[in-house]
C-alpha cells in the first residue's frame, strides 16, 4: 500500500503543475484591470503604469507564473491586493469552513445514496423502489440555488427549525451544536444533487452483482443473508460507487461554494465571490489551487480505497 | 431395509414456472424421482429443456419472475419447499453440496479461495475459523490443488479454470453432504481437464457414499458415471430408467433419437449430445398433446391431441409415450 500511494503521488504531482498553469491563466482572464480597480476609474495612466511595475504585472506572463510558482512553492501566497491581508491568513479559515461544510454534505451524500441506493435495489421494482427513486429524481434534478431558497423558505422562515444564515449564532455559545444547527440546511441543499446521482449508482451496482453467478454459488452455500449481502454483494459492488462518490466529492465542493453565497456561509466560495470583483489575483489564485489540491487528494483517497477493495488492482 | 436402500431424496411432482400466470412459461413440469444414496442419476436433455431449473428448485434458489409452485423435495422426510428460510440455509452446502456450469464466474473475485472454502465451514460447523482453515487445506488437496497451504491465500484470478473447478467442488463438499448436484460441471472447462474433474466427482461421491445428480449433456458420461438416467425434454421427464436399459433398450422416439447419433457408445469417450432435427418447442406455447409430437418420426394422430404421462413400462423403466403404452399393452 505504501508504494502504491508514493507512485499516486508521484503521478499527479504533473497534473498539479498543470493545474497551477491553468489557474494562473484562468485567474488573468477575471474582468476588469487590477491597477484600475485599485486606484479607480479616475487614476492617470502613469499612476496605473507605476502601480503595475510595483506589483509586477507589467512583466510576461510566464515570468509572472514561475515567480508566483517559486514563492508558492515556499508557502508565500502573497498579500490581498484588495485588503492586503496576507493571502493565507485570510483563505485558510475560509478554507476549513468550506471543508466543514463539503464533509458534512458529504457525509449526508453518502448516508442517503448508499442508503436509499442499497434498500431500493433489494427490494427493485417495488412500490418502494418507485417512491424512492422518483423522490430521489426530483431532488437531485432540483438545482442548488432553487432548493436553498425553499429549503429556507420552509425550514428556516416557516417553521423556523433552523437559521436562515451564517455560520454561528452571535447570542449563542457559538459550540459545536451551534454549528451543526446552522449546518443543516446548507449541507442539504449541497448534499440532494450529489446523494441522488450516488443512490442512482448505488442502486445499479448492487443490482449488477446480485445477478452474478458467484452470488447464486454463494446461497448454494447456505450462507446467512446477512454474510451473503457483506461478502458477496457490497464487497463486489464497492469500487464502481466509491469511484462515483470521489467524482462527487468535486460535485460537493463545488456545490458547497455557490451554496455559501446563499446561505452567507463564511467560506472559499463567498471569498472567491468577493476576490472575482475586486480582481484580487493573489487570493483567486490561493483559493483555487487550495480546491484543486483538495480535489486531487480526495482522487488519490478514493483510489487507496479501491485498491484496498480489489485485489486485482492492488497488484498493479 | 439397509442404508443403500433408504432413499436420500425424494421429488415429487416438482414444477416450476417462469413469468406471471398468463404470460409465463412452466419450465420444469411435474418433475418426480428418487435419489438413492451412493448412486448417480443423470439427468440429459437438450439445452433450455429445464434442467438447470429443476436442480435449483431443489436447492430453492430459483429467483423471481420463476417460483416453484407445485410439488414436494423430501429430504429425511421433511419438505424443503415448506421449510423456513433459515432451515434451508442449513440444507444448502451442509446436507446438498451444489457445484456449477461455469467455475470462471462462480468464484468471488474479492475474496480469497481459502475464504470461499471455510466460509461454507464455518455457515455450517462450530469450529474456530483457524481450524477451517486446516479443513479447507485438506480439502483443496483432496480435489488436487497442490501446494495447497500456500494458494488457500491467491485468489481466484491465479487460477485456471479447471483449479477453480475444483475449488468450488472442494467448497461444495466441505461439509460432506449426503447429496452432490452437479449442473453440467465441465461444460466450461477445456476437454483436457473435463475427464479428470468427472473422475474426481466421482471418486469424491464414492467416498463419501453420497449420492449425485449429474446434469450433462454428455452421453459417454452418462455411460461412464451414472447409475440411472432421467432424459429431460420440454420441462419433463419422458423417460427414466437404469444405464444399461437406457443405452440398449431405449423406449421413448426422444431419447431412441439421440442415441441415434452416437451408435456404438464407449465407456469414458466424450460424446455430445447431437441436436436432433426440428426445433424444441416454445415453453410459452406449447403444442396441444405430446411435446415432442412435432419432431417425432413416430407420430401418430393420437399424438396430437393426448398429453403422455410418465409411465412404468417395467419395474426400473418409465416413459411418456402414447405408442410406448400401447406396446406394452400388446406385450
Ligand atoms: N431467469 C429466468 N427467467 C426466465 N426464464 C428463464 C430463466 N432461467 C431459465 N429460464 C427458462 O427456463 C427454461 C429452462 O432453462 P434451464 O433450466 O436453464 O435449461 P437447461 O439447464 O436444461 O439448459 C428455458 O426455457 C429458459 O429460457
Ligand atoms: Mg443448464
């Protein structure tokens, strides 16, 4: 396991070069000129000019790239061109609200899509099988921003169960039950979507290996249900969902970030919201490399998972 | 009465149905016999005529849309078709040991081999999974996997089908059940390996004294392993009878037909089952009277509009054809 995680790593660490070059140049194409933005619309053009030479924006853009790569790669982001924060000091937090709120949805995605997933294929084509699925559709093909809305609307406004927004309550001991009330609803509106495409896999899976020759030679052998299911169904079906669950952990995290900006979570999303107007590069740039590097470490977890699952592939 | 005597199995009237009540098909139709200890009955017929059907009606692993819906599986007195869930689980693997038609995907991939031996150990005995593992590498060079201490921990992918063959026979008799039902075990396999996968069952039935249901459609098997023979056509039985009389004095037009192909059988030569001329009628639609009418040589009006029940022609002799009857009736 170990090699097989040191030759991982040493097979994405391209990608993430990759991945900072298209950062680097997506983050150029955000609207608007940073020297104008900071100075405003009524800075000469030589006081424009100077502020580039200071920041170096003046110079091509590869050189700016290696630059910002060789300081990043000594952990130096930079300071916000907007608030001049230094830049971690103002993403990281932002960063782990943002993970709070993505393993939450997670968590949800799973317990739902497996959940829902596994008792449907059971019991497939029941009366159950249908409610569910169709519930399933619905929610999942309900976009984010919409479900928010409702989501308040009923919960938070109406019945008033949970806040409508943030993060903690002002009055409140601002513990862990604080955050986990305002929790829910943002970690459902994130979670529907993606716990719906799981189920929908889930459910598949398990039906595919319920009709395999090994299960049937598995009841030949007066195994008790309960082993038979562990064994010779989940065990098998594992892999294909837990591939389709690390896909959706991008789905979450991206999910996670638009749903911050309606609930006015205090996360990477409402910050990349804040930095794409100010056009403070130093900040985009952070932000996303942070969700890229997450995003291919969770590619790497979900692999280990399956390698552990499968034999075939722990002997690649 | 001595042991040899005491029948192992009884089937009663067996039928099983594919599909709903209208749109549906009876693939395994009444189906009765016994199976005496330390004997093998073959069970030959033409692909899609319900065998495979009738071997997992007696284990009750027939999945929806088929359900069994008539008859009787009487095992030391008691109905299988009646019993709860959790008695059957004991039947399966610990009283009937069952091996398949495909050893390729009959094995878990996710699992390895020794695993798949002590877990039907350990479903049906009290013992500590270590002490499963000593039976399981017992077991595995018994049926001749060598170097058996060491493979208990491959899995299945390191082996060739003919080793998962026996791996799965090894599983099936770990807990030395009184019945062996092997559906087509070779089927599968390289001609190579067939002759000495069936001389291990065989051997392996001997020892135990258990008895087995040998589905094939092999006739220079049936010639070399079987006691008696049951032939198989359309979901019935249409002739039933010991080896000697099968081979020599055939009575049913179906099995006369078959034989046919393969004048002059030897012992131990692999002979396939040749398809006959015609086509095996639709289960869904079935002719009016004989099944077999449209293909028989023989036919006659009567054949046409009567349905044959199986019948004795003599004490160890039965056969479903109105022309049989009629024969013996002259005799
Ligand atoms: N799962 C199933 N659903 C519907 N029909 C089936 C199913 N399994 C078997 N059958 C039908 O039952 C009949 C007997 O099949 P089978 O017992 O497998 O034949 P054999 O083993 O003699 O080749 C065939 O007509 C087949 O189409
Ligand atoms: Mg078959």
């Amino acid at each position: 396991m170990g090699a097989f995680l040191a030759k991982r790593f040493l097979g994405v660490l391209p990608v993430i070069f990759g991945v900072s070059i298209v950062i680097f140049l997506l983050v150029q194409l955000a609207p608007g000129d940073t020297a104008t933005v900071l100075l405003g619309p009524q800075a000469t053009e030589a006081a424009k000019e100077e502020l580039r030479r200071a920041l170096g924006l003046d110079r091509p853009l590869a050189v700016q790239y290696f630059q910002w790569l060789g300081r990043v790669l000594t952990g130096d982001f930079g300071t916000s061109i907007a608030t001049q924060i230094p830049v971690l000091d103002l993403v990281l937090p932002r960063f782990v609200n943002t993970l709070i709120l993505t393993a939450a949805s997670l968590l949800l995605a799973i317990v739902l899509g497996y959940g829902i997933g596994f008792f449907t294929a059971l019991r497939a084509n029941s009366l159950f099988d249908r409610i569910a699925t169709s519930c399933m559709l619905m929610a999942g093909s309900a976009p984010p921003f919409w479900l928010g809305l409702v989501l308040v609307l009923v919960f938070a406004i109406d019945l008033g169960w949970f806040p409508v927004s943030g993060m903690e309550d002002f009055a409140g001991d601002g513990g862990t039950m604080d955050l986990l009330h305002h929790l829910v609803l943002p970690a459902v509106t994130t979670a529907l979507g993606p716990a719906a495409i799981i189920a929908r896999i889930v459910r598949s899976g398990i039906l595919d290996v319920l009709g395999r020759a090994h299960v049937r030679v598995a009841r030949s052998k007066g195994l008790q249900r309960r082993d038979l299911l562990r064994r010779h169904v989940i065990l098998n079906a594992l892999p294909p969902i837990v591939t389709i669950t690390g896909l959706q952990l991008g789905y979450l995290l991206g999910g996670a970030l638009l749903t911050e900006v309606v609930f006015a979570w205090p996360g990477l999303g409402s910050l990349l919201y804040d930095s794409i107007t100010a056009r403070d590069l130093p900040v985009l740039q952070a932000a996303t490399l942070l969700i890229a590097l997450a995003f291919v470490l969770a590619n790497i977890a979900v692999d280990a998972i399956n390698a552990m699952l499968d034999p075939r592939l722990r002997e690649i | 009465m001595s042991a040899a005597q005491i029948p192992s199995l009884v089937v009663e009237n067996l039928t099983t149905r594919f599909g709903s009540d209208r749109d549906g098909a009876t693939v395994v139709d009444g189906v009765s016999f016994v199976l005496t200890p330390g004997q093998t009955m073959a069970l030959v017929g033409e692909s899609g005529s319900g065998k495979s059907a009738t071997a997992l009606s007696l284990m009750r692993l027939i999945e929806p849309p088929g359900r069994i819906i008539a008859g009787r599986v009487l095992l030391d007195g008691r109905d299988l078709l009646t019993m709860p869930e959790r008695g059957m689980e004991d039947v399966r693997g610990g009283q009937i040991g069952m091996v398949f038609q495909d050893p390729l995907t009959s094995l878990n991939p996710a699992l390895t081999i020794g695993r798949q031996i002590t877990e039907t150990i350990l479903a049906h005995r009290d013992i500590t999974p270590a002490e499963a593992e000593r039976q399981a590498i017992d077991l595995l060079v018994r049926v001749g996997v060598s170097d058996a201490a060491r493979r208990i921990h491959d899995y299945p992918h390191h082996f060739s089908g003919g080793m998962r063959q026996r791996v799965l026979i090894a599983s099936a008799i770990s807990c030395a059940p009184a019945i062996i039902i092997a559906d087509e075990p070779t089927t599968a396999l390289d001609v190579t390996v067939q002759a000495k996968i069936l001389r291990l069952l065989h051997d392996l039935q001997q020892e135990m004294h258990a008895s087995m249901l040998l589905i094939t459609h092999d006739l220079g098997v049936v010639a070399a392993m079987a006691d008696t023979v049951m032939v198989m056509y359309a979901g019935r039985i249409v002739e039933q009878t010991d080896v000697d009389t099968l081979f020599h004095a055939p009575r049913h037009p179906y099995t006369k037909a078959l034989l046919a192909c393969v004048a002059g059988i030897e012992d131990d030569r692999s002979v396939p089952l040749q398809p006959i001329s015609g086509m095996a009628p639709d289960l869904k639609d079935l002719p009016r009277g004989c099944r077999f009418a449209p293909r028989c040589p023989l036919v006659q009006d009567v054949c046409r509009t009567t349905d044959p029940a199986l019948r004795a022609v003599s004490r160890s002799h039965s056969v479903a054809c109105l022309l049989v009857q009629e024969e013996t009736a002259v005799v």
